[in-house]
C-alpha cells in the first residue's frame, strides 16, 4: 500500500504541465483547505472544444463556492485512468467524465463510482455505475446534421465521415444519427439505436455513405485523410466532421485542392474555422454541444451531490444539454455569445 501511495504521488508531480488547468481553484476566497470541496473534471483529450467546456467548469466553480480541476490527458485512454487515479489518491469528492472508450472501461469506472461521486459527462458509458450523464443526445445531434446534408445536397449524393476514434459511445451515436436521417430511417432511441460497421458502404435512395475514416485525435492524419478521400472517391460530394477539429482539417486540404466550390462540408461543435467557414459561406452549418453549459452543469451536480443537496439529476440519469443548429443566418450572433462564455471562466 505504501508503494501504491508513493507511485500516486509520482504520478500527480508527473503529470503537473499537460493540456488541461491543474488546480485550477473558484471560490469566494476562503483559505481553508480542509472545508472546501473539491471536485474534477476530466476530458477525453486536448482541443479548442474543451477550453470552453473548462470555461464552463471553472464559472461553476465560482458560482457553486467549490474548487474545481480541470484535467486534459494528451495521451489517450491509459493517460486519462492515470489521472483519475491520482485523482482518487488524494482524496477528490467528485469526478466529471468523458469516457474514451466505454467499454473497455467499465470495469474501471465501476471502481471509481465506488469510491468517489462519479458523473460521465460529453460521451457516456451507461454500465459504469455513474450518478448520471451530461450531455447532448448525440443521435438527435447526428440527425440534425443529416438534416444539414440535406440542405446542402437536395438531389443527394456521396458522403464521407471524419472522427477522431469511434470507440466513445457519443461518436457512434453521432455518426449512426446522420446515417439513419440520410437514408430516411425511423428515429430510434439511445436504447434501440443499431451501430452500423463501417466495412462497405451504405447506399439510400439519394445518399451513400462511402466511409468513416478515424484519424486518433492526430491533426495532420484527419487533414490527410481527407486529402486521401478526395483521391479515393472522385465523385465525393460532401465531408462531415463529428469532432470539433475534423471539419478545420478539411477545410485546410479541400482549400489546398481548390474544391471548396464543389464539396460541402457539415461539422459539430464550434471551432473558430468552423464558424468562420459558415460566416464566409462554405460551411453549410455545425452542430454546437454548449460545452460551456457541460463544464458548469457536471461542477453544479457534484457540488450538490457532495453536499447532500438536490442534483437535479431525473429517474432516467439523463440531464439532457439540448444542442443547436448554427447556420449562415444565425453564426454572428452564436459566435458573439460563445466568445463572451469563454471569457467567464
């Protein structure tokens, strides 16, 4: 046990540095460490999206008188159980979580929620044993962008789609949303939802989905897998991005081939390329999470949880963030806003 504790300490001097906000504190000013709740939030990775989700965090921290860690592993699903261990070593009373990949952690997590006040947070892993989930419900979302393709593509037309990993729970809800909605399906529950495999292709009446192609939170792959899927498929006519970063990174490579005319492009969440695309008019729109409201709603419920309060939290463990379609005739307003939200942290 003594080792145990000894490599915990190692690990926390370890990590001091990497892509998140290590003790970061809100409060009112009280000095004393020994009565104030502290909590953490950890993400799945390092990106833009999560700077405003750790905005969000952080207000909640002032707002709800808690301290508040802000964790950003760059290394993947070994680097974020790191943290949390050394999150539990030193005694934290509430974790907020994004998932990497729900199933392979379950077992883990199922650990965790023993020990600490565990919540899931962005992706959700359902058997885990957390209090509840934050988020958006990520298959509607993928709907919604169907619904953008649509738009962009009347007559229809081939499609590929661009993620970091396809292992998060909220991805394949993501993607299984858009395809559902392209070829005309009836909207199913998170419950009833199939995962289609990405082995051939999906062919409607009006749309193919050609491919998904995954690049591992790596920059420059997801730039050269869309340059590679505009080789690869001649007649390609629309690219969607269900990560924040995906749609940037083709933007960069559909510039780089002069086609910015003759591709559409769909995203999530609310990069500054992204919305800056949609302002100039070759984004057709993107799918926002409000992650603002996920780093202040997962400090809120573990605020109250810690303290024996009322969480809020429904019968079903679902607190529903709803999502928000951001298109050319709305993006000023949007973007004036989210640019106010990620000062307040």
């Amino acid at each position: 046990m003594k080792k145990f504790i000894a490599a915990m300490a190692i690990s926390a001097l370890a990590f001091t540095g990497c892509g998140g906000s290590e003790s970061d504190t809100a409060g009112n000013g009280d000095t004393s460490t020994e009565k104030r709740i502290k909590v953490a939030y950890v993400t799945n990775g390092i990106d833009p999206f999560w700077n405003i989700a750790e905005a969000g965090a952080l207000a909640g921290a002032k707002e709800f008188n808690v301290d508040c860690e802000v964790l950003m592993p760059p290394n993947g699903l070994a680097d974020q159980q790191r943290m949390i261990e050394t999150l539990l070593a030193n005694g934290i009373q509430g974790v907020a979580v994004s998932p990497i990949d729900a199933e392979s952690q379950t077992s883990f997590l199922k650990k965790v929620a023993g020990m600490t006040n565990m919540i899931t947070q962005d992706s959700d892993a359902p058997g885990s044993d957390r209090l509840c989930f934050i988020g958006m419900n990520n298959y509607t979302a993928g709907r919604q962008a169907g619904e953008l393709i649509k738009k962009a593509l009347p007559d229809g037309g081939e499609i590929v789609i661009f993620v970091g990993r396809l292992e998060q729970l909220n991805a394949q809800q993501r993607r299984q949303g858009v395809i559902d909605e392209l070829m005309d399906r009836p909207v199913a529950t998170l419950e009833t939802m199939q995962v289609e495999q990405n082995d051939t292709p999906i062919v409607g009446e009006k749309f193919t989905v050609l491919t998904t192609l995954t690049d591992g939170f790596d920059r420059p792959k997801a730039k050269a897998n869309a340059e590679n899927a505009m080789v690869t498929y001649e007649n390609l006519d629309a690219m969607v991005g269900l990560f924040a970063y995906n749609i940037p990174s083709c933007i960069e490579a559909v510039k780089s081939a002069n086609r910015l005319n003759d591709i559409k492009l769909i995203s999530f969440d609310e990069a500054d390329g992204t919305l800056q695309g949609i302002t100039d008019g070759y984004v057709q729109g993107t799918i926002s999470q409000q992650p603002f409201e996920y780093g202040r709603l997962s400090v809120k419920v573990m605020a109250a949880l810690v303290r024996g309060e009322e969480t809020g939290i429904p019968e079903n463990k679902f607190i529903e963030v709803q999502s928000k379609v951001v298109e050319k005739e709305n993006v000023e307003e949007f973007w004036t806003e989210l640019k106010k939200l990620k000062g307040q942290g």
